[in-house]
C-alpha cells in the first residue's frame, strides 16, 4: 500500500517554489527544501516554511 504525504520532496525544486513562504526567492536554496533546512538548522534558526 503507498503511503500518501505530504511533505516536500527536496528534489522537486520548481514545485515547491510554486507556494515556498519563504520571501528570499534569490536564494540558491529556494525550493530546495532539504538544502534550506539543513542551513537554517546550522545557523541555529528555521526557515519560514518552518515557521
């Protein structure tokens, strides 16, 4: 049985930068979502799709 979800694939970069909150939309790592977690995660904060 597949399973249905709902969070973001990383790889689907054009798809999730369709409703991305995030307001940086220069930012190399828009829509990459995994790519932006991991940074914020670094930095100590979250990104706005967190938020």
């Amino acid at each position: 049985m597949k399973q249905t979800s709902t969070r973001r694939e990383c790889v689907n970069k054009y798809e999730n930068e369709q409703d991305c909150p995030c307001d940086e939309v220069d930012c190399e790592r828009h829509g990459i979502c995994c790519e932006c977690v991991r940074y914020h995660k670094q930095c100590g904060d979250k990104p706005a799709c967190l938020g």
